[in-house]
C-alpha cells in the first residue's frame, strides 16, 4: 500500500495574470486607474445622499447603501491584486485567503439584497403612486437595510466557518486573481457535501429567491407602463427603472457567467477577466450608471460645489 504524502497547505499562491511584465504594468496601472475612480465616486454618492435634502429618499438611500457595497468590495480584491500583477504571482495565508473570501461574500449577498428592495421601490413607486410615501417610509428602509447586512454577514460567517473547516492539500497554487470559491472548492481534500450544501442553500436565499422578486417586480412594471395612454409618461415612468435594470442585468450576466457555466466551456483566462468584470469594473459602473446620469445628482453636485465656492468668497 503506498503512503498518502498530501500535506495540510498553511497558504495559498496566486498565479494573477501570467503575461509579459509590460502587459502587467499597463493592467496594474489600469485597476489602480480604475479602483481610485470607483472609491471616489461612490465617496461622492454616500457624502450626496447625507448632505442634500434632496435626496433624502428611499431609492437613493439604497444607493447609499449599494455604494458602500461598491466600495467594499474593491477594496477587498484590488489592492492584493496590484500586488500580484507587480510580483507576477503572490502569497496569501490561509486566514488572509478565507478573510477574503468572507468580505467578498458579503460584498455579493448585500448587493443581490440591495438590488431587490430596489426593483420592489420602483415597483411601489410605478404601480402604487398614491400609496409610495406611506409603505416605503425610512424606518421601513432603514429596518430593511439594516436586516440585510445582519444576513449577509452572518450567513457569510457561517459560510466561511464551514469552508475553513475543510482539509486543503497541496499543491498549493490558484490560477485566479483571489480566494475564490470555484478553485478553493477544487483543493480540498475532505468531504465537500457540506460546502455544497451551504452553497445551494445560500444561493437560493441569496441568488434564486431574491432574483424571482426582481422578475415579479419588473413585469408587474411592464404591464402598468404598457397601459399608460400618453408616450410622455410611459418614458418617464421607464426612466425612473431603467438604470436599476441595467445594473441588475449586468450584475446577474456576469455571476452567471462565472458560477454556472460549465468550467470547461471557459478558460481560465477568460474566467479571469470575467471575475473582474463583477469585481471591479460593475463597482465602476454602479455609480455612473445610477446616479451621475441623474439629474437630482447632477443638482445636488452643482449645490455643493457652489456652497463651497461662496464659503470660499466668505472666507
């Protein structure tokens, strides 16, 4: 009988982007160009939301929210990242790799949360008009909210709790640009059921259920916007969803992409470029598409900016 030499690993490697060094630099440059971008604008949109009375509503509260899930969730892949895009490869412990894993959770679950309250708002705000200021009142959002990061953090703490309970052997080496959960799934050497298991369930409390909200939402706007009998109106009442549609379309795609196509179909290359599409580009977008684009934004900016230049002149 021959000896089983898999060892316990203490930590992981990160291949990141096996390209020529020029290549990394310009895809360093790049996520750094890219990351100060998403911190700053979603800074913007929290600093907005707080300051001007204007926006003291549920839907741009919970783009207050969804911003703090946009800058979350950057700031737990990119900076590690820009490290392994300069060394062309680095190390992470196993408490470090499962930290990561732990936040990138929360991240993921908060923002399919956030993303429904928000397709039901404009789904209040579409179909029931008259009814809006008394059903979506703040301490109904701020309940909400506040229910949902309690979720997400303690399903993801559950998560990781079982996910750190599993045997990895060697080798050591992900071909991924972070602690994933497809390539972490792959080294272990224990009995995975359990993380399967979690996985299922999680995905249909977080994915699955959440995703039937949207969809009910959504055509129970199509079908009021439809029997709207002037084109004027039926834009505008388009106009308030469309924005929360796309990022959801995005959003959904890119996960989609990534966890339910069959690896085989994907190399890992592309697997690669398709997790930073979710990681750290939708983070980028979120904003610009939301809110930059909307004219209460652009009104509370231009308030602001101008607030400060009379401060200025006082001084």
């Amino acid at each position: 009988m021959q000896e089983n030499k898999v060892t316990s690993v203490k930590g992981f490697f990160l291949l990141g982007f096996q390209v020529s060094h020029n290549l990394r630099m310009f895809l360093f440059c790049l996520l750094l160009m890219i990351y100060n971008a998403t911190i700053c604008g979603n800074l913007l949109i929290i600093t907005l939301v707080s300051t001007s009375k204007n926006l003291h509503t549920p839907m741009y509260f919970f783009i207050s929210q969804l911003s703090i899930s946009d800058i979350l969730l950057p700031t737990d892949i990119v900076p590690n990242l820009l490290h392994i895009l300069l060394n062309n490869g680095g190390t992470i412990t196993f408490i470090g790799c499962m930290a990561q894993l732990y936040f990138f959770c929360i991240a993921e679950a908060s923002e399919c949360l956030l993303l429904t309250v928000m397709s039901y708002d404009r789904y209040v705000a579409i179909c029931s008009p008259l009814h809006y200021v008394s059903i979506m009142t703040i301490t109904l959002c701020v309940r909400l909210v506040f229910i949902f990061w309690l979720l997400t953090i303690s399903f993801s703490f559950i998560y990781i709790i079982i996910l750190s309970g599993l045997k990895f052997c060697g080798p050591n080496i992900i071909d991924h640009l972070f602690c994933d959960l497809v390539p972490l799934q792959d080294m272990a050497c224990s009995d995975i059921f359990p993380i399967k298991l979690s996985i299922n369930l999680l995905s249909i409390a977080f994915m699955v259920f959440p995703g039937i909200i949207i969809v009910i939402s959504y055509g129970n706007i199509v079908r009021t916007i439809l029997q709207i009998s002037t084109n004027i109106s039926r834009q505008k009442a388009f106009s308030t969803c469309s924005s929360h549609l796309t990022v959801v379309c995005i959003f959904y795609l890119t996960i989609f992409s990534v966890y339910n196509l069959p690896t085989k179909l994907q190399s890992s290359e592309v697997n690669k470029i398709t997790s930073l599409l979710y990681t750290v580009f939708t983070p980028l977008a979120n904003p610009i598409i939301y809110s930059f684009r909307n004219k209460d934004i652009k009104k509370a900016v231009q308030e602001s900016l101008k607030n400060v230049f009379n401060f200025k002149l006082s001084c």
